[in-house]
C-alpha cells in the first residue's frame, strides 16, 4: 500500500533556529520512516519580505544543508526548492481565485507582518497562506507538521481544498496539521512570551542550529527569566523559565514533570546552564556534519535536481486535473 504522504517548507530568511527545530524538524525527522515525506525550501514565500538576491541564494543553500545535517535523508525524503517546480505558482492563482480577501485579511501572521513591514505591504504578504495551501494541497499531503503558529494557515488550505472540492468535485486531499505535544512553540529568550523568530533582529533572542557553543551558552546565560528564583513549568505566570524547561526537555527527551522534578531546589543558573548544555550537545553533530557538507555545492545542488524533478511528476498531475477541472483546454 502507497505511504501517505507528508509535506512540510521552512522559509529561507534569518537562520534555522532551536524553534524551527523543536516545532518542526525533529518531527519531520520522525515521520521519514512511515509516511512519503516532501521537506521543501520555500524560497518563494521569503521573498514576501525583501531579500538582498544574493544572500537569499545563499541561504537557500544553506537551509538544504542544514536540512541533511538534521538528519533528513535524501533517499527517505524528497528535498528540493520551491522555485524549481512551477506548478506551486500556477495552482496559486487558481486557489487565488477561490480564496476569500476576507479570510485571508484575518490571518495572524498577515496582520502581525503587515504591521512590521508597513513601507512594503505586498500582495504576496497577503497571499503567503495560499502558496502554502498550493504547496500542500499539490502532493495529495495527508499531514502537514508544523509548529502552533502555522496551524492557522494549515486550517486554511482545509478550507481551501473543501470548498473547490464542493464546486469543481472531489480533487484534492484534504490535509490535517500535526502540531508536537510539546515545543510547539519555543519562545524568544529575550521576549519569553514572543515567538523564537528567525529574522529577530535581536541576536540573544534566537538560537541557530549551526551555532558555536560558546554564543549558545552566553545567550542562554543572558535570557530572561523572572525575579521569583522559584523552577517551575506554568507559561501563564512564568514565560522565561516556561520557555528554558521547554528547550531542556525537547533537547534531551525528558518530559516536562521529569525535567522539573530534576531542577527542584535549583537557581536559574544551574537551569540556564543545563540547558545550554543539552543544546550545544545535541547540535554539535548537526554543526560538524553541516560544516562538511555546505562546502560541496555539487553534492547539494544533485539533491536538490533529484527532488525537484519527483516532486514535479506528483505536482503536475494535480495541476493537469485541477487546470482540467476548472475547464482550461487541455494543452498538446
Ligand atoms: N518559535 C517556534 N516554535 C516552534 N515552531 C516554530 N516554527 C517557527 N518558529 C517556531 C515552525 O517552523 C516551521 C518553519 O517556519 P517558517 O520559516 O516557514 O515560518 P515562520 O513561522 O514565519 O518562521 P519564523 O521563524 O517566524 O520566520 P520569520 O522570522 O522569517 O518570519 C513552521 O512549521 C513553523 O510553525
């Protein structure tokens, strides 16, 4: 029986944080064993933002790197970017032409955007939900993992995918978001009740997967806690500490009761440093093999060829029916 197929992007703006890791990619990597995975660079959602052309090649580069050196297999899952299969532009504007400027106006994330970016209030800032529902709804995707704040836009591509299915008949699968039990949403250390961002123009908010240990264990000496000297799990009342508990036990497989059990007694010290610990420990493999394979471009770009032309086969036979479906004449 054909597996059911996964699909899940990260946008290659800022670097690839602890958040992206815990809310995402850890689960990404649980899932390359049971399900059809397609991991994408969504390079074309980055640029919703302006992006200097020449970094943004770069970084796109380097996300696909940091993908494998996650632990993402190229044989398991298919890696590629976004750009390089068309049909993610084109199913856009058909979904475009189902999607409601009202619906999309509510969007978290459009309203938060726009209202940092007030000099360059783009069509695509608005339309960003409906390239995800494109990326998604085009593999047939059964799941789509991603952290608590994407849950809004995997909703939407539901939507999305029910209402053309109502008008035009059954054609797509509707997807199911898999948001994690735990580090759904892993906060800035300099802001514990924001989200870890990757574009924080706040460098000791962020931690990068590829980052040396000795700026690790600084910024999570520096993150902010509270004045109650008190270890214990309850982000209504304690953000920061929330926060580091959170991390600690994402990045050592301990549950959140174990973990606070464990720091019992403690000072914010010993739980600061424990946690920088647990995270320069777990990310050193990801940085030496990351190290490695950033330096062969021929190696990464091959991936990248290799996938992009799987995903094409699937995506441009849900493109065929939908363009058939909504009554285009069939191309030669
Ligand atoms: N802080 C977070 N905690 C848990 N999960 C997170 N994700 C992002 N931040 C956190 C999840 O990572 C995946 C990729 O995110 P994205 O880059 O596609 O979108 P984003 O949510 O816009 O990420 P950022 O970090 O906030 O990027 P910038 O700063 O450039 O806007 C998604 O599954 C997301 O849920």
């Amino acid at each position: 029986m054909d597996k059911k197929r996964i699909f899940s992007g990260i946008q290659p703006t800022g670097c690839i944080t602890i958040g992206n890791y815990i809310g995402a990619i850890d689960n990404w990597l649980k899932f390359q064993e049971e399900y059809n995975c397609i991991y994408c660079v969504v390079d074309m959602h980055s640029i919703t933002v302006r992006q200097d052309p020449a970094q943004l090649r770069e970084r796109a580069m380097s996300f696909l790197a940091q993908y494998i050196a996650c632990g993402l297999s190229p044989e398991k899952s298919t890696m590629f970017f976004q750009s390089h299969v068309h049909e993610h532009a084109e199913l856009t504007w058909v979904l475009n032409c189902n999607s409601y400027i009202g619906e999309l106006s509510r969007m978290t994330q459009f309203k938060d955007k726009s209202a940092k970016h007030q000099t360059n209030l783009n069509m695509g800032l608005m339309d960003y939900p409906v390239l995800m529902a494109s990326d998604i709804l085009l593999y047939d995707t059964a799941l789509v993992p991603v952290g608590v704040d994407q849950k809004q836009h995997v909703e939407l591509a539901r939507d999305i995918a029910i209402r053309f299915n109502n008008a035009y008949g059954d054609t797509f699968v509707v997807p199911e978001p898999f948001i994690p039990s735990y580090g759904a949403k892993v906060y800035s250390l300099q802001d514990p009740v924001a989200k870890m961002s990757k574009s924080d123009s706040n460098a000791n908010a962020t931690i990068s997967i590829i980052e040396d240990s000795d700026s690790i264990i600084k910024k999570f000496k520096k993150a902010v806690t509270d004045s109650d000297n008190r270890i214990a799990y309850s982000p209504q009342d304690k953000p920061g500490v929330s926060n580091l508990i959170t991390i600690y036990s994402a990045m050592t497989g301990k549950s959140i009761v174990d973990a606070e059990l464990e720091f019992e007694g403690q000072g914010y010290g010993t739980l600061k440093m424990r946690t920088a610990d647990a995270v320069v420990e777990r990310l050193r493999p990801i940085r030496e093999e990351y190290d490695r394979l950033i330096n062969d471009k021929a190696y990464l770009l091959d991936i990248a060829y290799k996938g992009a032309d799987k995903a094409s086969e699937i995506a441009s036979v849900t493109l065929k029916k939908v363009y058939d479906k909504v009554g285009f004449v069939a191309k030669k």
